[in-house]
C-alpha cells in the first residue's frame, strides 16, 4: 500500500510539473479601448477607482493577476472565471452594446452592489481593498441612477426595453 501511494505522487508531482507549460491567454490590452465606458459616460473620480479596484479585473479587457495566477490550474480558473465576467459585462467594451443594453447593465450594476452579490466574496477573500464601503456603493448607485435618467430622457421608451421574442403559435 505504501508503494502504491508513493507511486500515485510521483505521478501527480510529474502531471502538475508536465501542466505548468500550458498557460491561458492573459487578459491585458494595450492601452484603453475605443468602447471603453468612459469614451461616452463621464464618471465620478471616485467612483472610477472604486469600479477599477473592484470591478475592472473581471469586467473589463485589462485583468491585473495575482502572483498565482502563475501556477497551474489556477490560472485556467481565473480564465475561464474572467471570461465569464467579461461576457456578462465588459466595460471595455461597453460602448459596442445598444442602448437598451447598457441601461440594463447600469441596472444590473445597481442590483448586483446593492445586494452584495459583486464583487464576489471569492474575489473579495484575497483583494480585502476591493471589498466596497456604504459610501462607495451609494456613489456608484447614484453615478448609475443619472446615467440611466440621462439615457431616459434622450431615448424612446421601447428601445430601452428587452426585445421581446416573437410568440410560436402551438403546434397543432
């Protein structure tokens, strides 16, 4: 038995060496995006720092890695969880989106900060600066809020709405 387990961890210990040559692509663009949410929106200072700090290394197209990012499979997790992020809500690419989109994201990024539920406490376990105090999340909500009153008043009212997907009749 003892030889058994020996063997299992020079096979483990081979496998983690062999894994760390295949590393995913880092998520790092050269300098701010044309897209960029602050190509359109003007944001607060303060609540800038706050969306970088806590917001920008899953949401937008230049992550900032921790130093584990450098052994695998963490980096293939921290991918795949970027990408995710990157996929729900990019502000590097925020101006791409319709209008109706990006007043739905704004919605979306009051809900989710007013509820706790981002940044996530994955997240926030290792990045403690990123976890946001009352006072950032009220700039944050009410940088939203006027933004959404500003994209109100200068867009009809259907093209702020979700697209509503064409009705199937039964089948017969």
């Amino acid at each position: 038995m003892k030889k058994f387990f020996k063997r299992l961890f020079w096979i483990l210990l081979v496998v983690f060496v062999i894994i760390q040559f295949f590393r995913p692509k880092k998520n790092i663009a050269e300098g701010m995006s044309v897209n960029d949410i602050t190509t359109k929106y003007t944001i607060p200072q303060d609540v800038q720092a706050s969306l970088k700090t806590a917001c920008y290394d899953c949401h937008s197209n230049n992550t900032v890695y921790p130093w584990y990012n450098n052994i695998q499979p963490v980096a293939w997790w921290l991918a795949n969880h970027v990408s995710e992020g990157k996929r729900d809500l990019n502000f590097s690419e925020f101006t791409t989106y319709n209008i109706g989109r990006q007043y739905r994201k704004l919605e979306q990024i009051n809900s989710e900060i007013k509820e706790g539920e981002m940044p996530l406490s994955s997240y926030t376990l290792i990045h403690k600066d990123a976890v946001l105090s009352a006072p950032q999340k009220m700039a944050i909500a009410s940088w939203v809020t006027s933004v959404r009153d500003s994209i109100k008043a200068h867009y009809p009212e259907d093209s702020l709405k979700r697209p509503q997907k064409p009705q199937q009749e039964p089948a017969k």
